[in-house]
C-alpha cells in the first residue's frame, strides 16, 4: 500500500466549483498527499430514490487528482436525507425513554432497520460501481465515527427483534437464557424469546444486569455488522482499495477490536483542545498519549489520524484555540505514539450547518492565517521524517488490558459513583507516562507473552480461559497486577458461588477476600515502608495464604491489613491491588514494578514534558513533547543526535517539540 504522510478533510459541495482548482493547488503547494470527503453529503449525490449524480465528486477528485492528490471516499450513511425519513421515518432511532429522534443531526437512523438497510445497499453500491476504476480513488472509509453520537441508541422494536435472534443463537433454549440471566429475582422469567425487550428505563431505574451487559454485547455486535454490510459491498465492487474507520479513542460502544477484523488499517480523530472536554485548564497529554496507544492496539501497528485538530472547534460553545506551536505538537504527538499519516479536519472553515466554528486550516474568509502558516510549516519540516519512520513501532515491555467486557460490567455497575473503569486503568498508564515509559494496551484476544509486565485492572468477569490465560503469563515469568474487583462475576454477569474471591485466580493472588469497604464520601490510607499515601473509592480486605504484604491500609478497622501485595507464582509475579490508587500512590507502585522487572525509563524529564519513541530495524527515533506553555530544559539521554541536524541547546520552546536519532550497532 501506498505511503502517504499528510492529508485533509475536504467539503467541495460546501464551497463554489470556481474555487476548487485553488484549493487542489493550495493543497499540493503545502505537502497534501491525500484527502477525505464525502462522508456526509447523501442528499446531494443522491437527491432522488436511485438517481445518482456523484459529478461534483468527479470533478473535485479530477482536480485533486491532477496535483497528485489521492482520495478516500466516506459512505455518507451517518447522515440519511431528508427524503428518506420522509418515505421511512420508521428508521428514525429510539432513545432508551422509547423516545423516538428526529432528522436534522446526523446518526438519525437505526442500524438495525432493514428497510434503512436496503437504502445503504442501494447507494453503497452504485457509490462503489461509480469509482471502482478511479485510480485516484485509493480507500473508503465506512459511515463516520461509528457509535459516537449513538450512545444510547437505538432501542426499538428493529433492534429488539435483532436482539431476540442474537440471543436465540447464544443461548438456544429461553431456559438457559433464564438461567445466565437469573431471571428468578424479581420475577423476572420469560417464557419465550419473543417477551424480550432491549433494556429500556424501568419504573425503579434499576435493569437485570446480565440483562444489560448481553444488550451492550449485542449493540457491539450490530455496530460491527451495520459496517460490514458495506465493507463486504466496496470490497465486492471495488477490489484493491483499502478500508479504515475513524475510532475514537476509548469511546466504547462498539468493541474496536471486533471491528478492527474488517479494517485494513485503524484510523482515529484527535481533538486535544475540543470543545467537548469538560475542562480546558487540565493537563490531559496524557489521556491523548493513551488513547494513541489504545488505537495502535486494534490492529497491533501503526495507524493513521483521519481527523487531527487544525483549530478552534466548537459547535454552540466553542474550546481555546490552539496556541502557537499547539498544532504541530498535536500533530507530532500522534506521530510519536505511531501514526503513520495524519489527515487534518478540515481545509476550510464552513460557513453554515452545525460545524460551523469547527475550524479548519483556513479561516471563512480562506485566506491563510495562523493555524495554516504553522501547519504548512510543520508538513515541510516534518513530510521526510513520516516517510523514513514508516511502520516503526514503540517497543514496550508494558502492557495495560482493556476489555470491553469489562468495562460494560463497570458501566452497568461502577460499585463507587466516581469509579469509571477507563479512569481507572488511567491511574496506571499516567504512572507510567510520568515516567515515560513506553506502553501498550492488549486485549483478551493478544498475545501477552512478549511484555514484562501485564497491567490487568477490574478483572470482574472471570472465566476459566481467562484465569488459564492470567495464570500462564505469570507462571511463565511474567508480573501480573491484578485489582479490586478481580473475580467476583462469572461471563453472565451472576456472582460466582463457593469458592474464595477473587475466583478463578486465588492461587494466582496467594490471597482470598474477606469483605471490602466502598469508600462513600471519604478517602483512605496507604502505609509504603512508613509512608503514608492516599487512596480511594473502595478497600478490599484481604487474608493472604502464600503473598508477601507490600503495603497496609492506614485507616478504619483494617488498619495494618495488607492493601497490595506481591506473591510469587512460577518464574513470575503477581501483584493485587485492593483500592483504587492516588497519583502519589500510583507512583510509588508503577517504581516497584519497573524495579521488579528491570524496566528503564526512556529518560527524566520535567512535568508536562513527554519522552516518546518508534524503533524500527536498529534505528530509534525519540521525541520530546513540550506540552507547557513554557520553556523547559532537559538532559538528553547519551547516544541521540538531532534528527534535523540542527543544534540543541537542551531546552524545548513552549509548546515545542524536537525528535532526535539513535542507531545501534
Ligand atoms: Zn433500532
């Protein structure tokens, strides 16, 4: 597949066709290599049931064509016209109030629907016919954002029907599904398949929980579904173009990993300063670090960024705007974490529609200004480096798990009302990105063997292959840190009965539960060889059997009982963490790990300032991210040279960053 180092997002239907062959030149003259479009605009390229008219992306892909620009084109199923709803308004989603919603977004279909799914046939097909001999024409990309923008949708009766024949399948017999749903509690036992709802709001709020964790398994699968229906038409109709989807990050809806299988390459769309983020004075480099590393993980190598910040964004509040430098730090972060290609949202600013003040390179006005200026600058300075890096990975001996699973159990029930699973896990890759150390995210399906260190938090649904698998990593001579809530539910979401919690892997923990606490509305202790540091949310009391007390809680009647704990179990380790850990605490446990596994951090460096790397054959490139709004010095660890060759006086600008080169023998 042909490499491409920087595109962007274009909208030629948003703009007269009197200035696309300046865009298209525009576009060459900075470093463009590549451009998305027509993700959105079904009403105009089919404005009638079967009357396709697709000429003004003919004409925009001839002028982009004739710079050099390649082109990936976006099945506009996210956004239905208007004349469909009109004709089928029945594919319009219900919220889970059984509220249905309404044209005018986007994402106001139901993924279920047959009826919308023979228009997608319909279109996707013809869509596919027309460019399949476009040889500028080199991907697709399928719908938009799948699951973004459809969090609690849908739960009509389409959908319930698709969810009656999944569980149909799973489960064979309606007794078995009463038996892994516990339907004896609250008189809750169907006599058929066909009484099943999807789990609307309830007069008491509360849902089966079994219940729930199967529906958000099944609105998984369907999403997954709903995008091969079209990979299967475009590979059918036009064979030898790739396909990717834009992720995003840790959204969970559909399991990545799932729909990772049908995608050539993941891609995903970065915002660090987007108008969505509840606060815009938090340092958050870390959580952008780990969603980048969480999207290498779908398909285990370097990806692309099919929408990267290029402005201020906003719908009808809008975030900062990106501070100088901010942009190409951005930019090089995804670059430093494995993109391959990074495709920047968007060329220019629309002047209508919801997206109004998401801003794009260039302002309304389309003249270049600031945010196009640093841009350009970047692509020209930094085109070489995506070129020769290709493919290069970060070489972590770190591993952290992230199970969808997993997570849906802790969305059903968060035990604490501040405990979210993705923050949780966070505790511990922000340890870890303090002290830059380069990390990867694996998920059930992985191999683990290769890491020294698996981080397995809230392993709350166990089951015999799980614990087999956990067990053969640390017996193997791997470390193994295992949490609070690790063994308490079997894969139906019912508690496991007779036998010590954490079930399945007691031996494993070399220790059993005796109660636990959840910490409502306070905080507690943890005593570290005498030092005394912060935890929260919830305390696992526990008896050890054969593990070795690392550190005591510091408060409540189980002062002095063991909080973590490290047991020995064939050539390896197993850690279990029985609370929820403070920065400070975190810290303190990512050091023993990495002292226990002889781990070296890439190098120190001041707060804010991040140390990342790609290797590739016995090259390593090594990247300093400036995320301060300040200057910040560092020491260079000894054998990088720059790799622009220009001097280092060992101080980064605000906002800067620098790669430097090392070659080994
Ligand atoms: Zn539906």
């Amino acid at each position: 597949m042909k490499h491409y180092t920087f595109g962007v997002d274009y909208y030629p239907e948003h703009w007269p066709r009197e200035r696309w062959a300046t865009d298209a030149k525009m576009m060459r003259e900075m470093g463009i290599e590549v451009v998305r479009m027509g993700e959105f605009s079904w009403a105009m390229f089919e404005p009638g049931e079967g009357r396709f008219d697709f000429s003004v992306l003919d004409e925009a892909i001839g002028l982009l064509a004739a710079q050099g620009i390649d082109v990936i084109l976006g099945t506009p199923t996210a956004a239905p016209p208007a004349w469909i709803i009109e004709k089928n308004p029945e594919i319009q989603p219900t919220d889970w109030r059984g509220q249905q919603r309404f044209f005018g977004g986007r994402h106001h279909d139901c993924q279920s629907n047959p009826v919308y799914r023979e228009h997608i046939r319909r279109y996707v097909t013809a869509f596919a016919a027309h460019f399949a001999d476009n040889p500028a024409v080199v991907g697709w990309q399928v719908d938009n954002e799948l699951g973004n923008s459809h969090g609690d949708l849908c739960y009509c009766e389409s959908c319930e029907k698709r969810f009656r024949v999944w569980l149909k399948e799973k489960y064979g017999t309606i007794g078995e599904l009463n038996r892994a749903w516990g339907t004896a509690f609250w008189s809750q036992d169907y006599p058929d398949f066909e009484h099943i709802r999807s789990p609307k709001i309830t007069a008491a709020w509360g849902q089966n929980p079994s219940h729930d964790l199967d529906w958000r398994r099944f609105s998984s699968d369907l999403v997954c579904e709903f995008h091969q229906l079209q990979a299967d038409i475009l590979r059918a109709a036009a064979p030898g173009k790739f396909i990717t989807h834009n992720l995003m990050g840790f959204s969970s809806k559909p399991s990545y990993y799932a729909l990772g299988e049908q995608l050539d390459f993941a891609s995903h769309d970065q915002y660090p300063g987007g108008h969505f983020h509840a606060r815009h004075d938090e340092y958050r480099a870390d959580w952008h670090a780990a969603e980048l590393d969480f999207i290498r993980a779908v398909k285990q190598k370097p990806f692309w960024i099919m929408e990267q910040q290029s402005g201020i964004t906003g719908w009808e509040v809008l975030g900062r705007t990106p501070r100088p430098g901010q942009l190409g730090l951005w930019a090089m972060q995804c670059v430093a974490h494995g993109a391959d290609t990074i495709v920047f949202f968007r060329w220019r600013s629309c002047p209508m529609g919801t997206e109004q003040y998401w801003h794009g390179l260039l302002p309304h006005s389309g003249q270049p200004g600031r945010y196009f200026r640093e841009v350009e600058a970047f692509m020209k300075q930094y085109a070489p480096l995506l070129r020769e890096m290709q493919g290069a990975l970060p070489q972590a001996e770190v591993a952290i798990l992230r199970s969808y699973e997993q997570e849906y159990a802790f969305q059903i029930q968060p035990h604490h009302p501040q405990h979210r699973y993705t923050q949780h896990l966070m505790t511990y890759y922000k340890a870890l990105h303090r002290a830059n150390v380069p990390v990867d995210f694996v998920g059930e399906h992985h191999d683990w063997s290769g890491y020294k260190v698996l981080i397995a938090p809230l392993q709350f649904l166990m089951t015999p292959s799980l614990s087999e698998k956990l067990h053969a990593f640390v017996e193997n001579g791997g470390q193994l840190v295992l949490t609070w809530r690790t063994g308490v539910k079997d894969e139906s979401n019912l508690c496991h009965t007779d036998m010590p919690v954490p079930c399945l892997v007691d031996d494993l923990c070399g220790l059993q539960l005796a109660e636990y606490d959840c910490l409502r509305d306070t905080d507690g202790a943890v005593l570290w060889e005498g030092e005394r540091l912060a935890c929260s949310q919830w305390c696992d009391v526990v008896e050890v059997t054969t593990a070795r007390p690392v550190a005591v809680y510091g408060h409540e009647f189980y002062a002095g009982t063991p909080a973590i704990t490290c047991n020995e179990f064939g050539a390896g380790k197993c850690w279990y963490v029985g609370t929820t850990l403070s920065d400070a605490l975190a810290d303190r446990m990512v050091a023993a790990l990495l002292a226990s596994a002889d781990i070296a951090p890439l190098m120190d460096t001041p707060h804010g300032v991040e140390a990342v790397r790609r290797v590739k054959g016995g090259k390593t490139w090594l990247f300093l991210l400036n995320h301060n709004a300040c200057p910040e010095t560092v020491a260079l660890p000894a054998g990088f040279t720059p790799w622009d060759g220009a001097p280092w006086a060992g101080q980064l600008e605000a906002h800067g960053t620098r790669v430097f080169v090392s070659v080994s023998e």
